[in-house]
C-alpha cells in the first residue's frame, strides 16, 4: 500500500425520517491532490466505551465510498464513536468485536496500547509529532496499522471521536486530511 497520495474526508451526519433516535452517517472521500472522489474506500464507525479510552470494533458499522467518493451508514444509534478508514476498501477478518484500548499505561504513550490492540503503526506523511502529558507522540495527523489495514485520526493528541446526538437533525461535519493512497 502506498502512502503517498493525501484525501480530504468530510463526515456528516443527520437524523434518519425513519428513526427518532437513529441517525445517517454520511462521509465524502475526496483526494485532495486531484480533488476527485476516491471510490471503493472503507469507513468503519466504532462505539466507545462509556467511561473508558477504548472502543470496540463494530463491522456492521462500516461502508465502502461509491463513485462519488460517498459512504452512508444508515440507523446509526446516538453516542460517541471512534473514527476508522482505509483506501483499500477491504474489511481484515477477525476485526468484528476487537477492543482497541487507547488509553496510557504507566509511563507508555497511548499509541502503545493501540499497537497491542491492532500490531505496528506507523505515523503518516504530515503528522505531527508533539509531547502530550510528557511523552512523544503523533499530536496532529493519522497513524496506519498495518496489520489491521485501519488508519486513526488523531487529533490534539486524542483519536479522532464523532458525536451522534439523542435529538436533532443538524448535520455534524468535520474536514480531515489524511496521506494514505490506493
């Protein structure tokens, strides 16, 4: 998998006519060198535990972008999720159910507990790298796992979460560059 390529992924949300409290994700996948939709990309929306730095993952809270570079995820139930993706569209076996803690340990940055819940990172092209609560890590910027073909946005230190809300019907939309190419 090359790393070389940089996509723009605005995500937005907004309540579902058939649901009071279900909503539709939708999230657009653009790759900001071409400005074209990048098709066949996977998003993967993972529920976080009330109270814990960790999420577990949920494969039937994923979708693939279509030609335009969209991706709908549709009954998505309120509550805070963390925000996964990869260009390659394909979904790894044994990732339904996996908990990702991403939490610090001891005198461990939390990119550790990452890599012992999804194997090797790597930090991607234009992250940047800062001191959160004493320890070097990617501060700003996107972290790959290998292993697991998913990339994590990261984000003042902190994975990258999305809030569904109980009510309403705004849509929520977040802009994130990221430097995974196909």
């Amino acid at each position: 998998m090359g790393l070389l390529k940089s996509s723009l992924l605005i995500i937005s949300l907004g309540a579902s006519s058939a649901f009071m409290h279900a909503h539709e994700f939708r999230a657009v996948i653009i790759d900001t060198a071409s400005n074209n939709p990048v098709s066949s990309a996977r998003v993967l929306l993972a529920p976080k535990k009330e109270g814990k730095l960790e999420c577990t993952l949920d494969t039937s809270l994923t979708g693939i972008s279509n030609q335009s570079g969209e991706v709908r995820l549709q009954n998505v139930q309120p509550g805070e999720y963390v925000v996964f993706y990869n260009v390659s569209g394909v979904l790894k076996s044994g990732l339904n159910g996996k908990v990702v803690k991403y939490d610090r340990v001891g005198n461990d940055d939390y990119a550790k507990a990452i890599r012992n819940s999804l194997g090797p990172l790597v930090a991607l092209k234009g992250s940047n790298l800062g001191i959160v609560d004493g320890l070097i890590c990617v501060n700003n910027g996107h972290m790959y796992a290998v292993d697991s073909d998913l990339a994590m946005i990261i984000s003042e230190g902190k994975l990258l979460q999305i809030h569904i809300p109980i009510t309403g019907n705004d849509p929520v939309k977040i802009f994130i560059n990221t430097a995974i190419g196909k």
